[in-house]
C-alpha cells in the first residue's frame, strides 16, 4: 500500500523516519483510526475533531481540518480501497538529538496509512474479556501512541485466553486496552462517562446517539465489576470492531453467551447506519 509520510507518498516498505523522531523517542504524539465504508470515511470530522484535541493536549501546533480531510480522501483513492482503516498518526517531529525537552522548534512528522477492514457484522461471534487492574496513566483521553500500559495488558489478557482485558481502577470499570464498552441491564445501556480515565470513543458515541433514537436509554454512569458480572449483556465498541458481543467475563458465562437482544439489535442499527 501507499503511505503518507510528511509530504510524500510512497511504498509502505520504503517510508523512513528519522531515528530522532520524537514519536520513536518519547512515543511524543497521537493518532486517529477512521473505519472507511464504501469509500467514505465514517464520521470523519468526529475524528479529525478528536485528533485536534489530542494534537492540542500534548502541544502540537494545529493543523487546519481542511488538510486532514483532504489527506484521507487521497489515501483511500490512491489505495483503490472500498473498505478499510485509515491510521493518521502526528509525532512532534524529529530534533538533532535525543532531549526530554525538544532543542529547537520541530516540523511535525505526518503518517498516514490503510489497512484491511474485517468486521463480519451479520454474525457478531461473542468474544470473552478478562478483567484485569488499569495500569495506564490518568489522560486515557489522549489518543496517545504511547500504548505501553494497553500492550502489556492486552498480552496479559490474551494469556488468559480472552481477546480483550477490561481495565479497572478501584473496582470500577473504565475501558477496554483498545475499545470502550457498553453493558445491558434491564434494557437500558451503561457505559461510563467520558472523563479523563478514558478515551471517548467515536464508536461509543455513535451508539448512544443510535440507542436513544431506538427508544434505549443510556446511562452514562460509573459500573463496578459486580454489576458487570451482572450484566444481562456486555459489548465493545471501537472503530475496527464496531460492536462486538462479550460472551464471557473471565470464568462467568454473559446471558446464555449469545449475542444478546439488545446487542443485536444495537449491531443491526450500526451497520444501517453506515450507508
Ligand atoms: N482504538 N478506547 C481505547 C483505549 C482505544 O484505543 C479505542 C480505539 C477506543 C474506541 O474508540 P473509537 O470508537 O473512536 O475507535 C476506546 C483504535 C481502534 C486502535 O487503537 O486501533
């Protein structure tokens, strides 16, 4: 595939970055994940509004959002690409040295790449998640490529057999390493609010705009670990799974670990949401 990188387009295999890049260095940057659907980028300016946020947090200048949509629109046409992911990723860019602090005003360094989008949406498998302590700093807001603390523990999770872990902190559930999630008691959903302990999905917010119109309440409230076990019915939300069936928590089996109702009825809302 064509990647984007400051400037150039070129082979994947052939685009270099500067061992001085601060991204290499420090992990000093941010990146976005935009599902495409028949060639059109899914809520892209709830995207690019995330990125500027991130960009911003972490002190790189801003750069304009015409830029952005443009950049994407390129990357899917010059790919030939139907469906895909689109990553966008902005580091400080790279000094002449290895400094905590940068030497010298920095250019920052733009990439930009597509990979190939598998969501089986008509048949959500349930997936089984392992819950495991937060470990992760107190900015989860950051679309941060600093991804340490989510790596470790989607290792950990995966040695436990599970695809995702759901992170706690004190008991309370904030997110997945990779997804927010979303639980079904008594028909309303339950998610927890969109604060510094995690990062406001754009899926997740999708789904609450989604639900309410179906008539679903939302509650966008902290859960604890007890009331996940008690969950009528869990799922994941994120940009390359789109909603995804939890079937088991650990050693406790979700509902009948089917897709629940309210789940599907939540995924088939999505998927027509699409076109
Ligand atoms: N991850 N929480 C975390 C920690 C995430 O990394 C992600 C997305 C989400 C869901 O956000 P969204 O719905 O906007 O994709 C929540 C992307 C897909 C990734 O890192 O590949």
């Amino acid at each position: 595939n064509l990647v984007y990188l400051n400037g150039d387009w070129v082979a994947d295999e052939n685009a270099k970055v500067s061992v001085f890049d601060r991204g290499f260095l420090f992990a000093d940057g941010v990146y976005e994940v935009v599902p495409v659907y028949q060639r059109r980028p899914f809520l892209l300016n709830l995207h690019i509004q995330r990125l500027q946020r991130s960009a911003e947090a972490i002190g790189i200048e801003s750069i304009a959002a015409e830029f952005w949509y443009q950049l994407v629109s390129d990357l899917i046409h010059r790919n030939n690409l139907d469906d895909c992911l689109v990553y966008i990723q902005l580091t400080f860019g790279a000094d002449s040295q290895r400094s905590h602090l940068p030497t010298q005003p920095l250019t920052p360094t733009i990439y930009a790449s597509v990979s190939p989008l598998q969501v089986h949406w008509n048949t959500p498998t349930p997936v089984k998640v392992a819950v495991l302590e937060d470990i992760r700093w107190h900015r989860c807001d950051i679309k941060s490529i600093s991804l340490l603390g989510n790596i470790m523990l989607k290792r950990e999770a995966a040695k436990k057999g599970a695809l995702e872990p759901l992170l706690h902190r004190n008991g309370r559930i904030t997110e997945g390493a990779s997804c927010n999630y979303f639980l079904v008691k008594q028909g309303a959903l339950y998610t927890p609010p969109a604060d510094h302990l995690i990062l406001a999905g754009i899926t997740r917010t999708w789904v609450i705009q989604l639900a309410r119109q179906l008539g679903i309440e939302v509650f966008e409230v902290v859960c604890d670990v007890n009331q996940l076990q008690h969950a009528d019915e869990v799922f994941l939300t994120s940009s390359s799974r789109e909603v995804q069936p939890v079937g088991q928590i650990d050693d406790i089996i979700v509902g009948n670990g089917q897709c629940g109702v309210i789940t599907a009825q939540i995924a088939e809302a999505f998927h027509a949401s699409k076109r």
